[in-house]
C-alpha cells in the first residue's frame, strides 16, 4: 500500500513553506513515473541543457572569459563557507520575504539579466518572465533581449521587472530605452558597467559565433525610434558612400544568418516579405549600427549623472567588486549597487564576488540595497550570500538552462527549486526569517 502524500494544494504543506510544498508536488508525481521536468541536481541540470542547446548557444550561455578560471573561482569561493545547523528551535513557519526598492517581496531571489535568451527556446523573455512573475520574482529585462520591453510587459503584466542598460556611445539612444522602460513599467534600471569592451570569450572564438551580427538579440535597439534613425541615417551613408559590402564567402551557414537577419529586419522595413527584407538595406545596417554603438569604453562615473536626467527610475549600478568603487557609487547617489563580475565572462581570472561582498556590505553599511550574482547554482549559496550581506542575490546561468530544456516551466522549475532549497537551509539553520540571516549563521572553513 502506498502511502499518502500531501497534495500540492494541501494546506498543512502549504504552511510548511515552498519546501514542502516542492517536495510534495514531485513525490506526490513520482507515483505515478512523472519525473521532474529539468534536472534538481545542478549538474544535471548543465548536463541536460548542454543535450538541449545548439553547440553555439550553450557555449554562449555557459562559457566565460579565458580560461574560465573566474567561472571557477566564482564557484570555488562559496567552497569556503559552511551553514551551522541548529536544532531544537521551532521553524515550523518560515519568512523569506525581504524588502527591496520599498517594496516587499516574498523572496530575496532576483533573475539576472541575460541577453539572447532566443538561443535557448524560441518564446526567450516572454517565457522567462512569465516564470518570474508566477513566483512573485522580479526579473532584470536584458538590454540585449530577444522581444522589445513593451511585449515582456504584455506577456507578463503582472510581473515585477528592471530595465539592464548597457550604456550606448548614442545619449539619445541611452535616454530613449530609459524613457521606455519607465513607460512600461520597469520599477529601477540596472546600469550595467562592466562591458564597455567585450571579455576574451574563448568558447564563442573558437566556434567564430556572436549572436549579434545575426541581428539575435537586439529587438530592444531596433524596436527603438532613436536606433531606427540611426539605422537609416547609416544606410544612407552607406549608399552614398558606393564602396561594395566586404565579400562574404556563400556557404548555408552564411545563407541562413542573412535570411535570419532578413526576418529580424521586418520591423525596420516594415515587410513581412523576406525576400523584400533581402533586398533592403535596413536590416544589415541595423546590425552594423547595433555593433557601433552597443557599448562605450569612454564612460566615466562623471557621466552617470546624466542618467538622472533620462528617468525618474531607481538607479542601480551592476559590476562593482572593488570597494572603493561601491563608496564611489553612494558619493553619486545611486540607490543599489549590484556586485558582480558578469558570471566570469569578462576578465579570466577576476576577483570572485562572494571574497569581496562581506566588505563591501560592511563598508556600505545598509544605506543602499546590495545585489549580488556570479556563481550563484543553488539555495544554499544564496543563503551564504545572504548571511554575508546581500539584500537580494540574483540568479543567472540555471534559469537560461531551464529554458532551453522546458521553455517557461523549465525557468519556473529551477527558480522553484532554488527557492526550496533556501527555504530548508534557512530552517536547518535554526532560523524561521531572511531578516534573521547573517554572519553568524556562517562558519568559514
């Protein structure tokens, strides 16, 4: 005889917290053979996703700068800290709610942005968000996005999201993609700082692949009035200019990227006719465009005053690790700072996030919130990352391999998963609220 189970919507599993509630639903489903649908285990979960993805997308979504050894110092650093278990104390009821940008959320988790996400499932941020907002967490809306804002918006009215903002060598552009984000309804931006030049990124070399001159993720510029300006202006220079198109060698590899880019141009042309978008000079001026002005390695922090100018929004500045630049950021009033090293995709061999985060939080002393991401795979490194001083901790790399292995309930499985595990952590530890996390709860090894 079987025994019984709790329901998924049992409310004594219910007020045992999401835990239960996961341990439940999957137990309750292996009855019947139904295994869940993205690997708990995270390298599993790379494993499977690795099966799912294109050689390219999962060397995009997975790879990082060099050798990769900040990707693994990322990892190694959460190595160095064990969680106390402490007994005897009643967590029969656990909080893991937080406050964050004044309001309260009901978990410290955030979605990190990633740019791209069409290499994974075609549905991209539409499918993500939908995740997010299912389990109440806000999602960082990639600047390089697969659909423009307005349509994550649509497909997830409810949901909480930020605005990245790679900040662009076009002001105009800059101030436009800000005032769109406040339109639709974006709660903070998150500048991101740390890619004014493109990291060394070995995997994507060696495969001679970068979505970006396939028009992949760019629907936020070209969807934009101040990028289609820039877009025709390029065109007419470029035909004025009378010079041939560097030769391309024809194989089906460059037949299927000019078609992709033909389709992804329909917005500019305002054809849904491939061959007319073909014949058109819009499309692959709006790549060319994209390339020239995505990044700008002239910014300086005398410049990030003018976004204030742009947008009423929060401002959080992502890609601090040094803790003199985490005092450099409160002397210019942002409202969050978000210590990252982009996951390990820009410098080989960068200092890891989770060395530097206790200084940082001590130095920055609770007058703005902290978030912090890179080398975040699991619940229990977002509690080691919590006890060491980040408000909220943001997720990236897991999710994208979710999606590609099961599209929206793949995202919502792994955020699921990791929220579970967080919430175990936190009762083993003795502990029943976020608020209750810190130093103390940690001993190093």
């Amino acid at each position: 005889m079987v025994q019984s189970i709790d329901a998924p919507d049992d409310p004594a599993a219910a007020s045992r917290g999401i835990s239960r509630r996961t341990q439940s639903d999957i137990y309750r489903a292996g009855i019947s053979g139904t295994r869940p649908r993205v690997p708990v285990d995270i390298e599993g979960l790379e494993k499977t996703a690795r099966r799912a993805l294109s050689a390219e997308a999962f060397a995009y979504i997975a790879g990082g700068a060099g050798a990769e050894r900040t990707v693994a110092a990322n990892r190694a650093a959460f190595g160095r800290w064990q969680v106390w278990p402490r007994p005897l104390r009643d967590v029969s009821s656990r909080d893991l709610s937080i406050d964050f940008l004044g309001t309260r959320r009901p978990t410290p988790l955030v979605l990190a942005p990633l740019g791209v996400m069409e290499m994974a499932h075609d549905d991209a941020d539409l499918a993500v968000a939908r995740a997010a907002a299912s389990l109440g967490i806000p999602y960082t809306l990639s600047n390089q996005a697969s659909y423009p804002m307005e349509e994550v918006r649509d497909a997830a009215p409810a949901g909480s999201r930020l605005f990245q903002l790679y900040w662009s060598a076009s002001d105009e552009l800059n101030a436009s993609l800000l005032r769109r984000a406040e339109a639709s309804g974006c709660e903070a931006v998150v500048v991101t700082l740390d890619t004014h030049l493109l990291g060394w990124r070995t995997r994507d070399l060696d495969l001679a692949y970068l979505p970006f001159t396939r028009a992949m993720g760019i629907a936020q510029y070209t969807s934009d009035p101040v990028f289609q300006q820039l877009v025709r202006e390029r065109a007419r220079a470029n035909d004025a200019a009378a010079e041939p198109a560097p030769a391309v060698r024809v194989t089906p590899k460059a037949v299927a990227a000019g078609m992709r880019i033909a389709r992804k141009g329909a917005v500019l042309t305002g054809s849904s006719s491939v061959r007319e978008n073909l014949r058109s000079p819009l499309p692959r001026a709006a790549v060319e465009t994209f390339l020239d002005v995505f990044s700008t390695p002239a910014l300086t922090w005398d410049d990030l005053a003018r976004a204030r100018e742009w947008t009423s929004l929060p401002i959080i500045l992502k890609g601090i690790v040094h803790p003199d630049d985490a005092i450099r950021a409160l002397d210019a009033g942002v409202d969050g700072i978000w210590i990252s090293n982009h996951g390990g995709r820009q410098i080989d061999q960068s200092v890891p996030t989770l060395e530097v985060l206790p200084t940082i939080a001590e130095r920055v002393a609770g007058r703005v919130p902290i978030v912090f991401d890179s080398g975040v795979r699991q619940g229990s490194d977002v509690f080691i990352a919590l006890a060491l001083g980040a408000t909220a901790v943001a997720l990236g790399r897991p999710y994208a391999y979710g999606l590609g292995i099961a599209g929206e309930a793949g995202v919502e499985e792994v955020a699921r998963n990791v929220l579970a595990e967080l919430d175990i952590t936190l009762g083993l530890a003795g502990l029943t609220s976020i608020a209750d996390v810190d130093r103390h709860a940690l001993r190093e090894a």
